[in-house]
C-alpha cells in the first residue's frame, strides 16, 4: 500500500492511500490482491476497478498490464489494463475505471486480481454492482443556498427572505429558497456536500446563471474531496438580456469521481481569475455507467472482395458517449461504425473460413477503461477462377504424331474438391481444327489434319469459370508418302544400242529421289542412274542373239525408288529387244538438192524443195529437228515451208533475230542423212494509214498535235520511213513538219475572231502520210475552244464562315470557336464588358482552342484560266507565337508561325496586347482552276493558336489589298488658323503622314466638289492663294488618292481678317475763317471702320 509521504505517491487517490503493483523483478508470477465481497444472490455482477496507468517510451506509447482475474479459486483470465494517459512523468496521477463482468454466487465470493509476472497498476478502490442497476442513477438534487461560501468576499446566499429592502440584489426564476452569489474576491469559494451510494464516476449538473455585460464565460476551478477535477466555464445562457441579465439560468456539467458517502465538491476561482463567479442555484449528481460491452451487427464478409464490411458496431452504454475503436488486426478498421477491411484488403476462404478479430472501443475522458471484445469474422466462400501457371513452348509435329503439353504448364483452383479441366482452341477464338484434339494434357493428331502453323490458345476452366489464356506455336508437317512410279511396267528398246529409257517417280513430299537396280532375273545386264533414272544396257543387246534368262528377247529387272524419308517403292518392268534391219551393204541415202542457207520474203510460207536419193532403192522420208523446228513443215517430196507465214517486224524464231535454224533429215530403212539451213525472213514494204481524225485545242494555243501512223514496216524505223504533207480548205492556217508530223497553227488562234472558212472555230485540213509507193489520206478537224477570259477579283473569306472540324474531348472550356455578339469573350481584357477585341472586320472572328487538329476550312473557286499562284494574306491577332500548319488542296502541310502582334509601351503610350492589335501574314499558294480548299490548324504538339479575322487572296506579289489612303491613320494637315488679307496669296500649308501609294494630292473649299492638285515637297510643305476668299472662316479640306483608288481626307479651317479701311473725317467745312492774332483754327473729327 502506497501512504501519503512516501517517495513516488500519486496523487487524486482517495481515502488516504492506493495498491501500487510491485515493479521490475518483483513483479513474480502469483502476486495478488484479495478480497471477500457478499452478494444477497446469485447472477452476474460489474467490477469496477479504479486504476492508474501511465504510458511509456520517449514519445508516450500506451501500454497495457494485464492481470489474471479468478472468482472463488476457479481458473483465472486475464484481464487488460490499458494506459489511462499519456503521460509519461505524472501519468501514475491520472485515474480510470475498468468495468468487468462476473459471476458471482449469492453469498461471500473470493476475488483475487494476481500478477502475470509483469508488473501491474495502481489501483485505488474496486466497487461491485449488479448489471441490473449499471443504467445511470440520478441522485437528489443539492440545493446551492445549503452550502458555504468562503473567501475575504465571498459573496452572497440569497434566500426568499433577502426580497426585504436593503437586503442582497434579488433574482427571479431560481429552485428552492435562494442562490448563491459567487464574490468577486480572488479567494472567493463555494463548498456543497454530495451524497453518493458507492464509489464511482458521477456528472455533476450545475444550474446556473452569469448575466456577465461583457459576456464573460466566468470559468471556476472544481475539485472533489480536496482534489483537482478540472476547470468548468459558466458562459452566459442564450437569451439572457437586459434589463435582468441573472435572470435567466442555465446549465454546465462536469464528470467527477465520488466516493461512497459525502463528497465536498468546491467551486473556486482559477489562479489570476479577479472577476465575479456565476449565480449558482444547485447541483444534481447522477451515477455513470460504464459501458458494458461491444455488439456487431452482422459478422461475414465476401471472399476476394476488397474493402467489404463485416458489420456494424455498437457500444452498449446507458449514458451513451463517442468511442473510438481500434481492431487487432491490422487489415481491418472502423469507419462510421463500420467494421470493414482497408482499402486493398480482402480474406480468402481456403486460407481460413474464419478470422478473429479483437476490437477495442474508447470513449476518451469517461474515466472508464476501454473496453474489447473478439468477433469472429466469417469468411463465406465464392467460386474462385482456376489459375494456369507456367509456359508451353513452340511445337512442331508430324501429321498422325501426338504430344505431350509441358510439366512446367500447372492448373490450379483455390476452391477445395475443384479439378481445373484444360480446353484449347485456336488463339482467334475458331475451334481446333478437324484432326487435332486435346485429351486431358496430351494433343492428338491424325493424318487428316492440314498441314501448316496454328497459334493454339490453352485455358483451365472449373465448369464455371476460367482462367487467363495461354498461347502457343503449333507447327504441323505432312506426313511422309511413299514415291510413286510413273514408268510403265513394260518397254521396249531397239537392238544395238544401250539406252532403254528414263524410268520416272513422283513424290509429293520430296523433291528429290534416288534410283537403283534392286533384282530381276536380268539384273546385271543393266545400269541405271541413280539420280536421273536414266536405265541402259551394259552393252548394246543383239536381237539375233538374245541374252536375258528367258533367252527371248525380253529382259526382266527389278527397279527401286527411294525419297528423302526413306521410304521405298520397287516395280518389276520387263524390256522387250526389238528388230533392226540390217544390211551389211546398205548405202545411205543421199541429197540431190540442197543449201545451207534460204531467203524467203515474209507473209510467204515456202522455204525450199529438198530431195534426197537412195542408192539401193530404199524409199525416203523427211523430217525436221533443230532449235526452230516447231515452227517448220516437210511433206513427203522434201518441200520444206513454214506452218505459219513469217512476219519480219515481229520474228518468232529461238534468236529472235529473224534468222531461223532448222535441220532436214532424210531416211531410208533406218539411216538417216542431215542437212543444216538458216533461214532469214526479208522485209517488203506494207500499207501505212493516218490515224487522227480530229484535234481540239484553247485559245490562244498554237500548237495542235503529232500526226500518227499505223505502218506494219514500223514507222520511222522501218523499212521506208513515212513523211507528211497538207492539203484541205484551212491548210493555209497550218505548219506541218513532213518529217515528224508535227502539226501547229501559223500562228496563235482567238475564239472570238475565227479565221477558218466556216467561220465557226472548226478548221478543215487533209493530211496525207506517204511510205514509199504507198501513202494514205485523211481529213482531220481542228476546233479552237474558248477559254474563259475573266480577268481575277481579289477574295475575302471571313474567319467566321469557315467550316470548323472540332476534335476537342476534355472538359475545359478552352474550345475552337467563333466569337461574335453571340458568343463574347470574358475576363479582364474586356472591363467594358464588349467581350469582343477591337477592330475586327464581319460579325466576328475565330479564336483557336487548345486541341492539335482542330481545323478552318475554307473553299475557294477559280476558272482554268485562273489557275496559278496567289498571295494568302491572313489577317490575325496573336499574343506570342501560335503557328498553324496550312494544307492547300491536301497537299503538305507548310507551318505558318503567326508571330506576336502586341505593341509594347512606348513614349508614354500604353502597350497593346497582341490579341487586340491586327496583322496581315502573307503566303505564297498555288491554286488550281476549279473548288479549292485552304485550311488551317493547330499542329501536332501545340496547345494554341491566333485569332483569324479574315484571309484575302491577291495576285501573287501584291499582298493584302488596298483598303484605305491612310492605312496608318495618321494623315494630317497643318497651316495658320489666321491670315492677314495682305499675305493670303501664299499661304503655307503642311501635310503629314501620306501613304507611300498616294498618287494624287488635292485641296477643295466646297468639300471636294470642286478640286485643285497640289504637289507637296519632300517635307510635305505647300501653298495656296487665298486671296479670292471672303472674310472669315474658310475650310480647306486636304484630299489624297492612292494607286488602288481610295480617297482620305483632311481638314484645316482658316479664319480671313477683313482688309483695313482708311478712316473718314467727319462733316466739315472745306474753308475755316481764323481771327487774326488767334492760333486756333477749329477741330476736325474722323473715324475708322475697323476700329482703329
């Protein structure tokens, strides 16, 4: 037990000591503390332990000591102390309730809380209560007027009787007899004893008022039993107003701890508090309860799913209060009540079909220990996908041939009693092809299958779903077929020589085969070779004198054929020795007429007329061979011809050179004698005819066409070359060159004055073209078309009518579109609220957005004639460089750069901001006669683009057009604002600011009606006579006039003084008679009209 005035004493303990856990090694497994406690029956009771804790570490990590807990010696449980602060250094000061639930028996019960072998808690006092009464219990209200006032001011306590005059200020609405008026003295204090049935954690409710003018929240310090509690503010209650400000009350609460018994709660000023306290009228205590367990609405969650709730949590807590939980296990946590995994969490049924999890519920400044209860979390199966693992590598198989897919390729499903069932078809979806089958891992194949390469796609499926797909090559070959022979099994070959014949195979799947001689009766008379197939006789047999086994002319060989694989075929074949004539004194025969060499004209067949003789009377016959042969005939008298009359513009022979070689053979029983020819096809000359019969050409061309001929010799490299010559009703109007038929008019043509003899554009010629002896005639038209004349007017296309294609897809609102009345601009460079820039021409312009291929299109049509190169002149407005890409007619795309047109500030003129300053760019295009279309967009990479106006198309090298005489607007006129009718007949005058295109410069004083040409200096200086005009104001109004016609105008006035009059005597006599001896005469007066 811990005593005041020992070292390390805690404080805010009660009855005059605590239990304090032995520390370090003291703290041996099987300490404890015990106690008897007597309960009128048996059932469930709360025990409520008040402890302190304090945390621990540098930084205050809250720690837990937990103790073993047994009821009447039964085996004991543990019991979790958690840090009830903090604070490290003084943390053992800070007091909690633990709340428990037991069991006890009606009767004395033994409880003992024992040591773990850790060390333990404070622990002040323990109360034990039945569940049945854990609700909050309200006690009887303590009226303030009953309890003591101290301090050097304490104050007032007002009762009814203080109403009486002269007794303390009195307020309405109070319970019971009177108040107490907390004093203004620092020390001023106010004591109210409190009774409570048991021990425990109470809220104190004071009634109150504080009619405070500054509205002062008038805080006291409370302490229960001499112990600090807590500092309670007394703010001024809603409503409180003058002229009674005390007389509205309201309420303040704080929870304290109590004793059993009487209590002494004080309210005192705080340190440094020199204001008055509050009204108190009383204090209505009320019993806490401590919350007394967690419940969980709903305890399973989905597997495989992230972030699922597993329910919701509820504290059951009479007097109610806000917790705050924390869960054991890390993947879960509570969010609104909820108990759910985290984001990117999920359970998984076949690693556990249940989890426990361990929640703790806090509910901060109660007093009372957090309390935890474990749920087990059910984890409810779903049916998980199979899982193919590992890789099938390429396979390559002859057709009928199976195989086996890969150890290392593994189904798998999570889900118990699930056997993955492998499926395969072709990577594209089709099934396999017919011939090749799967059967549990293994492929099969027949020889039906085609040959060839399939990507083939594996994966396992449990019936309901399946897993990701696997792919690989399968490469499939025929499979290998014996050769065949093609030879007949029965030949025959003429005696005295070797050759037989060449023996033939085909194989489908093997280019290449080998021969041999494998038996047969007659086997070693015969060779073959084995890669031709070529078979002979060793040596030439002799029909007279058969050799072969059967001694009758028929020899029997067995021949075999082997392919690349192989694989073998034989066949028997029996060649059949047949006769020749033989004469010992047999004379060849022998040519009478003959050459080696024949000429014969083409489109003739008859070459020449053999004839050969026999000595001995043999009859002969006639054949051709040689290279050409196929192209040759000879009958039975030797006439050798051609099958097909020769052309000799297009040989046909082996050359083809025109010259063709052949061989004639004659042959008399079986001797044969040859002769070699060439044969060379001359050429003839052959018709020739024109093959125009009418030209059409524009104004003002001259030159109309080349005159071609159909000639069999081959024109101009034939055997005669043509020439050319004109006759015909127009012949005088043409040139034609004899040589290579080149036709032209004399000179150029107009449509509008046909010279031809019909007068009606079509001239009428005829042109004969003429191959040696043979020539052809042909009349041929010649028709002039007009050509639209139309001289070019400069075009302006308006940025607003362009056709706009939009690709814009984010949602910002930094679009491409038209600005005008209808769609302004906004922000601050519009504070008018116009939202449109200066200067603008049309209804509007165009204002690029922020997407690359956002696009102006505009279409323009010219005639043919007008087909050719322009000036693009754009007119823009730009802040910064905004380059667009321009494409004409879907050609390549030329970058513009656009460049800034802003003005910066100079000599005290603000500067201009690019997008509010106007600008032409020119480009050079070229446009075609017909639709045309020009565009314009934001190029790939860029995020902007200028503002359009409008695009004006000008002759090339002109530039924009000329729309003003002043295009700077800067014209002025300067001169006298006063002449003196003495100098106005050279009155000097000076202009400023003209065009460098001004061609004409003017002066008029009737507003330009009538006009006078001045010539300007170099430094702008003129004169004029204005000694014509009247007195007083004259206009003078400057007129200048550029090349393009357009006309500014500038304004001077002049003011004319009136001329100067001489005065004028009044009336007088002519004669003055003057006395003598005087000196006066008389007086004469005058006077001036000007005032003079």
């Amino acid at each position: 037990m811990r005593t005041p005035g020992l070292n390390g004493v805690t404080e805010k303990y009660s009855d005059g000591s605590y239990l304090d856990f032995t520390d370090g090694a003291a703290g041996a497994t099987g300490e404890y503390f015990e106690f008897t406690v007597e309960v009128p029956e048996s059932g469930t009771y709360a025990l409520d332990f008040r402890y302190a804790l304090a945390a621990t570490g540098a930084t205050g990590v809250a720690q837990d000591r937990p103790l073993n807990l047994s009821i009447n010696g039964q085996s004991p449980s543990s019991v979790s102390f958690p840090s009830t602060t903090a604070k490290v250094q003084g943390g053992f000061s800070e007091w909690g309730i633990k709340s428990q639930t037991v069991t006890l028996n009606a009767g004395p019960n033994t409880i003992r809380l024992a040591s773990n072998g850790l060390n333990g808690a404070n622990f002040d006092w323990v109360e034990i209560r039945s569940t049945a009464s854990s609700a909050p219990v309200q006690l009887p209200t303590v009226q303030a007027e009953t309890g003591t006032v101290g301090g050097t001011a304490p104050g007032n306590t007002i009762h009814l009787t203080s109403q009486v005059a002269g007794g303390p200020t009195f307020h309405p609405n109070f319970t019971g007899t009177g108040f107490t008026d907390i004093g203004a003295a620092a020390d001023a204090f106010l004591e109210l004893t409190v009774a409570a049935p048991t021990a425990g954690l109470y809220r104190l409710d004071f009634r109150y008022a504080n009619g405070d003018s500054g509205n002062l929240a008038r805080p006291m310090a409370v302490a229960v039993n001499g112990v600090g509690a807590g500092s309670l503010a007394f703010p001024v209650p809603p409503g409180a107003a003058a002229p009674n400000r005390f007389a509205t009350w309201g309420f303040a609460e704080i929870e304290v701890e109590l004793r059993a018994g009487n209590n002494v709660v004080r309210l005192a000023k705080p340190t440094g508090v020199n204001h008055g306290g509050p009204n108190i009228d009383a204090v209505t205590p009320t019993r806490l309860a401590a919350p007394s367990s967690i419940e969980l609405a709903a305890v399973t969650v989905i597997e495989n799913a992230e972030g699922a709730q597993a329910g919701t949590l509820s504290i059951v807590d009479e007097d109610g209060g806000t917790y705050a939980y924390t869960v054991s296990d890390t993947r879960f946590e509570v969010v609104a009540g909820q108990l759910k995994l985290k984001s990117g969490q999920a359970l998984n049924f076949e690693t556990g079909a249940t989890v426990d999890v361990i929640v703790t519920a806090d509910d901060g400044p109660t007093g009372f220990a957090p309390i935890t209860r474990t749920f087990t979390v059910a984890v409810s199966n779903v049916n998980d996908a199979p899982t193919l693992a590992g890789e099938q590598g390429s396979v390559s198989i002859v057709a009928g041939a199976g195989f086996e897919l890969a150890a290392e390729l593994i189904t798998a499903d999570e889900d118990a009693g699930s056997t993955p069932v492998l499926t395969a078809t072709l990577a594209n979806g089709d099934p396999l092809p017919a011939g090749l089958a799967l059967v549990g891992r293994a492929f099969t194949t027949d020889a039906t299958l085609t040959p060839g390469s399939y990507n083939i796609a594996l994966l396992a499926s449990d019936g309901a779903l399946q897993s990701s797909v696997k792919t690989f090559a399968l490469t499939v070959t025929a499979q290998a077929v014996a050769p065949t022979f093609s030879t007949p099994n029965a030949l025959s070959s003429a005696e005295n020589q070797t050759a037989v014949a060449t023996v033939q195979a085909t194989d489908p799947d093997s280019p290449s085969l080998t021969y041999a001689i494998v038996g047969g009766a007659d086997e070693a008379l015969f060779t073959i070779d084995a890669e031709t197939g070529a078979l002979a006789f060793t040596s030439a047999p002799d029909f007279e004198a058969p050799a072969d086994a059967g001694g009758d002319n028929v020899y029997d060989v067995e021949l075999s054929v082997t392919d690349e694989t192989g694989l073998v075929a034989t066949q028997d074949v029996a060649v059949t020795v047949t006769d020749v004539a033989e004469a010992p004194n047999d004379v060849p025969p022998a040519f009478t007429v003959l050459t080696a060499a024949s000429t014969v004209v083409e489109n003739t067949t008859t070459v020449f007329d053999f004839e050969a003789t026999d000595a001995d009377g043999d009859a002969v016959s006639y054949t051709v061979a040689g290279v050409d042969a196929a192209l040759f005939g000879i009958n039975a008298e030797g006439v050798l011809s051609f099958t097909a009359a020769p052309d000799a513009e297009v040989p046909g022979d082996a050359g083809p050179n025109g010259i063709y070689q052949v061989t004639v053979q004659a042959t008399a029983r079986g001797v044969t004698v040859e002769q070699a020819i060439s044969i060379t096809v001359a050429d003839v000359n052959e018709a020739i005819a024109v093959q125009q019969s009418a030209f059409t050409v524009t104004e003002p061309a001259s030159a109309v066409g080349v005159i071609t001929v159909r000639d069999e010799d081959g024109g101009t490299a034939g055997l005669v070359a043509p020439s050319f010559a004109l006759s015909g009703t127009d012949a005088a109007a043409f040139t034609l060159n004899a040589t290579t038929g080149a036709l032209s008019f004399v000179s150029a043509r107009d449509f509008e004055t046909p010279s031809d003899a019909g007068g009606n554009n079509v001239y009428e010629i005829v042109v004969t073209a003429t191959d040696g002896a043979l020539s052809d005639a042909q009349a041929i038209t010649v028709t002039v078309a007009d050509l639209d004349e139309t001289p070019f007017t400069p075009i302006t296309l308006q940025a607003e009518s362009a056709s706009l294609t939009i690709l814009d897809t984010d949602t910002n609102t930094n679009d491409t579109v038209v600005r005008d009345s209808t769609n302004p601009e906004t922000g601050p460079a519009f504070p008018t609220g116009s939202g449109l820039r200066p200067g603008f021409s049309g209804t509007g312009y165009l204002d690029f957005g922020d997407t690359p291929g956002d696009r102006a299109t505009f279409g323009v049509t010219l005639t043919a004639a007008q087909a050719g190169t322009y000036d693009l002149n754009i007119r823009y407005g730009s802040t910064g460089a905004r380059p667009l890409s321009l494409i004409v007619n879907g050609g390549a795309a030329v970058t513009v750069p656009f460049p800034d047109t802003g003005i910066p500030a100079s000599g005290g003129n603000p500067a201009v901001e690019g997008f509010s300053n106007w600008q032409f760019f020119t480009v050079l295009v070229t446009l075609a006669g017909g639709a045309n279309t020009i565009s314009l967009a934001i190029p790939t990479g860029r995020t902007n683009g200028p503002n359009l106006d409008r695009i004006e198309i000008t002759q090339a090298g002109s530039g924009p057009l000329d729309l003003t005489a002043d295009a700077d607007n800067n014209l002025a006129l300067t001169g006298p604002a006063m002449v003196d009718p003495a100098a106005a007949t050279a009155v000097a005058f000076t202009v400023a600011g003209r065009d460098a295109d001004i061609v004409t410069t003017q002066v008029s004083f009737d507003g330009g009606t009538t006009r006078t040409v001045v010539t300007p200096d170099a430094a702008g200086l003129f004169s004029l006579d204005l000694s014509s005009r009247p007195a007083g104001a004259t206009t003078v109004t400057l007129i200048v006039t550029d090349d393009a016609g357009n006309q500014a105008t500038k304004e001077r006035v002049v003011t004319i003084a009136a001329a100067d009059q001489p005065p004028v005597f009044a009336a007088a006599p002519n004669d003055v008679p003057v006395l003598e001896n005087t000196t006066a005469v008389g007086t004469f007066a005058a006077t001036d009209a000007d005032g003079d």
